[in-house]
C-alpha cells in the first residue's frame, strides 16, 4: 500500500538532472557520529505536504541530495525519517504548505502515532545507519521512475526484483519459526559510497527487516537480543 502511494507520483521518465551540481560532492554522513541538532551555513529547504506524509524540497543545498529523497516529475521528495533526520542534524528547514515555519514536533508526533507501518524504532533504526555512512532507501520504493527503459533494462529489473523476492522469501522463513508477528522489509541498505546514482543505485549491501515483538514467547526475545 505504501509503495504503491510513493510510486504513483508520476508516470513519466525521471533523471539525476537536477542533481548534476551535486554529483562530485563529498558524502554528507562519512563522519560516522550520531546525528545532534547543529547549526549549518549550508541548509536546505523543504515544503510538508500533509496529504503526502512527505517533504518536497524547494532548495537544495550540501552534497547529501545524490542519496537522499526519491525523484518524481525533476522534483525531489523526502520521507519522514529523512525530513525528521536532515531537521535534526539542522541541514534542513521545514516549512509548511503556505511558506511558513513548521514545527519539528509535528513530525515527531506522527512517527509516535506508527502511521503506515513507521515507527519511531525504525526512524531510529535510520538514524543510526545513516549515522554510519550507508546509504538507506525504503524497501520496493524507487529512487526514480522510468518508462522509457530498453527491454534490456526491463529484464536486469525483473531480474532484480525476482531476486529481492528470493531473499525476502528466505528472510521470511528464518523467522518463521519463532513466533514473530511480522517480519516485513523496511530499509535497503547501501553502502558508504559518494559516486551513489539514484538512477542505477545498484544491490543493496543487506535489506533490513522490522519485526513485531508482540505476543512472543520469551525464549524467542532472547534470540533477538
């Protein structure tokens, strides 16, 4: 349900074009320290829109924008847990839909409220990785749309896809047997790499699961400690 809503933002060809000026810049989180509120000279800015629960940048500013946010229509689109990431370390300014400061706190509130799946254990769980250099995208969303692919693109896609589902199937099964509510795939994670392109990103290095700790037995708590 969630892809489906992030990926029919548009149907037409997308590129890196709008981030040509920032393919040569260096990678933003090489620094491997935990995000803290900062001040920066360098911030961006980007626009809430409610309807969405996603952030659209109108200015792009710093090197981070090569791997971060996915691209519809030449625009670039930011998750919660990257609008709530970026915010935090003070690379980015929010604004509202009519232009205005937007508080902080209102996304917090709906990472606490677990709308579509999101938690604020996985917003942490994305804090973290990003705070190690990888680079993180939702799991099954693009990072751009294309219909203009050869039929040789359109078979290294289904190949892709067709393998993703092999190792979700046996991700699925490893936990199958522990009385694990959910296990769904949340983030792909790629690695610390600043020649990244959202238009061939690649594998991901691993896929991270989320589980539900719900209604588990005790033993199967302790395997996950």
């Amino acid at each position: 349900m969630e892809a489906e809503s992030w990926a029919n933002f548009s149907e037409t060809s997308d590129s890196e074009g709008c981030l040509d000026d920032l393919n040569d810049e260096e990678n933003f989180y090489a620094s491997g320290d935990i995000p803290k509120l900062q001040f920066r000279k360098d911030v961006s800015k980007a626009r809430w829109i409610d309807d969405l629960e996603m952030a659209e940048v109108v200015e792009r500013k710093g090197g981070m924008w090569t791997s971060t946010g996915i691209v519809r229509r030449g625009k670039i689109y930011c998750s919660i847990e990257e609008t709530l990431f970026l915010a935090e370390i003070g690379a980015l300014y929010l604004l509202d839909e009519d232009n205005t400061p937007f508080p902080l706190k209102y996304i917090y509130n709906k990472v606490q409220e677990k709308k579509n799946g999101f938690s604020w254990e996985s917003f942490e769980a994305y804090k973290h990785l990003k705070a190690l250099g990888y680079v993180v995208g939702r799991h099954g969303i693009p990072w751009t749309m294309k219909t203009d692919s050869s039929a040789q693109d359109s078979t290294d896609v289904n190949e892709r896809v067709n393998g993703e589902s092999r190792e979700n199937f046996i991700i699925t099964e490893m936990f199958h047997g522990m009385d694990i509510n959910e296990v769904r795939p949340l983030f792909d994670v790629y690695p610390p790499n600043s020649k990244f392109k959202k238009s061939s990103p690649g594998t991901p290095c691993f896929i991270l699961c989320l589980t539900s700790m719900q209604n588990m037995n005790p033993f199967s708590q302790a395997l996950l400690l």
